[in-house]
C-alpha cells in the first residue's frame, strides 16, 4: 500500500508528542512493507527540503486579521498557492492510495480539502485542530463577512482567478470519510464543536514497549523514589509549576532529600524563566534541575534513573504519550485526569490522581508513593500491565493498518 502522511511538523523538528507519534506510525507502517511519503512543513529549517521520502516544502501561517486589507492578505493567498502546488507535486510523485492526514495546526485546511479531492483521505486526531478548523486564517479571511465592499470584490476576484488555475478555495466543510481519534474525550469534543464525525473510531496512543521495558527489577524502585521526573513541554497548560510547587511542600514536610528532574523543551521562555524564578524564591535550585529537551534515545536512560513521573497537567490533554512510557519502564505515576488522560489513570489502580493546579494534592500523593513502597511497586506493576495490554505501538499500527488497508480497497 503506498501512503502520503501529511503533518505540519516532523522529527527531528517537532513540537510535542502529535508529531513524535506520527514518525513512529510511519517507521512501523515502513517495517511492514508499506511505501510512505511525508509531506510537511520547513519548521527547523532556513526552507524547503527535500530528503528522501520526506519533502519538507509546506508552509505554516500566522493568523491574520478577518477584516485585514487585500494587501496584508497577500502574503496568505502566496502560501495557499505554493502549498497546493507542493502538495501536488509530491502527490503526483507518490500516487498514493491513501493521503493519511495528521496535525494541521497552521497548515491551511485547503490542503485536505485538496487531498479530498484527488483521492481517498483519512485522519489521525490528536489535538483540536479538526475541531477548530473553521479558524483556519486563509478559510476565515476567504469568507469573511464584515468587511468593506472593495473587500469583498477583492475576495470573489481571489476565488475566483484560483478556481480558474485549479486551485483549492475551501468550500466549507470536508468529506471526513474516515476518521481516528487518539481518545473518546478528543472525539466528544470534536463532535460537539459541529464536526460530522460520529462515525469516527478512537485508536488510542501506543507505543514501543521493548525499547521502554524495565530492566530494573522492583526491588530497586524504593531507593529510586525521592528521585522524581517531569517529561513534555515546558509551558504554562502542562503544570510544571505545580509540581515545583508540590516539591516544596515535600521539602517543608521532612522530605527535604526529594529533587525533581525537569526534562523538555519549550516554545514559552517567558513561562521558563518565571520557573527558574519560582524554584529560586523557593530555595529549590538544589533540588530541581532543568535538563532541556531530550533525545528520545535518551528516555529509556532516564526512567530508569527516576522513580516516580509527575504528570501535572492542567489543560483537556488529546493523550498523553509520556506517561505510558514511565509506565511500560516500571515507575508509578502522579497525575491528574484531564481531557483524555482519564482514559488512562484510574485512581489507586495505575496511578494516583489530584485536581489540576492543586499542588497540595500532588504533594499527598507524591508522598504517599515516597511513603510506602509497597504501594508504589504495586502501581508500577498495574501501570506496566495496563501498557502491555492496552498501549502498545504495534496494537495502535495493527488497527491503522487494517483502516488504511479497508480505505484503499473501497476505491
């Protein structure tokens, strides 16, 4: 079966987990004997790219202003026509019998509706862009309202003229013949922002289990307890100021030998900085150390050298990646449940949850965790059983495969 993957972003210049995923899907899909092309954007990059099977050619906006004049505009209508003809290109070059579409996020929607029309589509969910694709800036500037008449002549002149060159101005809605989402919490969203996708089928996160397996037998986890991770993104919605927050409390209740290791990148210097400054006024700086992003090579290392993974997010996570992997390595996770994070942490079971922004709450439970080593064994145990069970990568590109496959034989 011959693919084309479209996604904004792709290792090894990604943003978060949506893009690692994707690369994943994609070597697996490789191993099974499938071709697959990438098309995504020059993010990282000076510009356009070619390697391989990879054609880093399209390019990302930044929303412009609804009501914005034709000349500000222009800008937007140029990168509507180079990514269409880039899409083409690597189309043409590919004939695939599937264009499997990931994350969007500032790529204009026009691409999928040009996939849409050359052939069969499906797509893989796992943030809100699909929900939210209506905000797209060049759909929103094409069919704004509350604009001057010289606008609206400038933007029936636009259509118009890119209809005649064959190019995509987007309707309003697309076809969505099959659709996958990451979670139930991300499909319900979906659905309830007005997108058709009912029919749509949750194929949860997985991932390799043989390269995050523990080797380390349980005996060890006590010693590795006060020993505690962070891995993600170091932005505001992923709560790492509440674990910090959570570790000075420890300290103030006796455990004053609890560090935290602090490992991501981010996108938020400003948020990073307010950290650095919140771990100082908290008299942490020997107990919290920030490591920067990680190769993923690295992870495996890393669990392995903590004992407990603190998952203190605080905005409606897609699925998260990171805690599975802690899991599946043999540590137990203090977490909270929000978004599609509840379709993974069951309390006392394979984890132990708290309230988002409760620093209080993460530091009981983190307590408890350092506290009892029984405990903590068992919900290593249960998280590793519920990874193997549930969350592997090759179940997840078992159930992609077979959708693919029914995909491209109804054409």
């Amino acid at each position: 079966m011959r693919v084309l993957v479209v996604s904004n972003c792709y290792p090894p210049y990604y943003v978060g987990g949506y893009e690692v995923g994707c690369f994943e899907v994609v070597q697996a899909l490789k191993a099974r004997g499938h071709q697959v092309t990438v098309l995504t954007s020059s993010y990282g990059l000076k510009g356009p790219s070619h390697d391989a099977d990879v054609y880093r050619l399209l390019r990302m906006t930044a929303p412009p202003v609804a009501t914005a004049g034709v000349r500000r505009c222009l800008p937007l209508v140029r990168s509507e026509v180079q990514n269409q003809l880039a899409f083409d290109r690597v189309w043409r070059a590919s004939r695939p019998d599937v264009t499997y579409i990931w994350n969007l996020g500032r790529i204009p929607i026009s691409v999928a509706s040009r996939a849409e029309q050359r052939g069969r589509v499906s797509y893989y969910i796992s943030d809100e862009w699909l929900a939210n694709w209506k905000a797209d800036p060049w759909f929103q500037w094409l069919h704004a309202t509350t604009s001057s008449r010289r606008a609206r002549l400038a933007r029936a002149m636009i259509r118009r003229g890119l209809n005649i060159c064959q190019f995509t101005a987007t309707s309003g809605e697309l076809r969505l013949d099959q659709v996958q989402f990451c979670s139930r919490f991300m499909k319900d969203a979906t659905l309830r922002a007005g997108v058709p996708v009912g029919h749509g089928r949750i194929v949860h996160w997985g991932i390799d289990v043989q390269r995050f397996s523990s080797d380390s037998s349980s005996h060890t986890l006590p010693q590795r307890l006060k020993r505690l991770l962070y891995v993600g993104q170091v932005v505001s919605h992923k709560g790492v100021h509440t674990a910090i927050a959570a570790v000075r409390l420890l300290h103030d209740s006796g455990l004053d030998d609890v560090t935290l290791t602090i490992a991501g990148g981010s996108v938020a210097p400003d948020y990073e900085q307010q950290l650095q400054q919140q771990v100082a006024q908290m008299g942490l700086t020997q107990a919290v150390h920030f490591l920067g992003l990680q190769a993923r090579e690295a992870l495996p290392r890393l669990y392995s050298e903590h004992g407990v993974l603190v998952f203190p997010s605080c905005w409606d996570e897609p699925f998260a990646i990171t805690p599975l992997e802690a899991m599946a390595s043999g540590l137990p996770v203090v977490a909270t449940t929000t978004g599609g994070s509840g379709e993974i942490f069951e309390h006392e079971m394979t984890a132990l949850t708290f309230p988002e922004r409760d620093s209080h709450a993460c530091a009981d439970r983190l307590r408890r965790v350092i506290t009892d080593p029984v405990l903590a064994c068992r919900l290593a145990e249960q998280g590793r059983r519920t990874v193997r069970g549930r969350f592997t990568l090759t179940h997840m590109v078992d159930q992609i495969e077979s959708s693919l496959e029914l995909l491209a034989d109804a054409g």
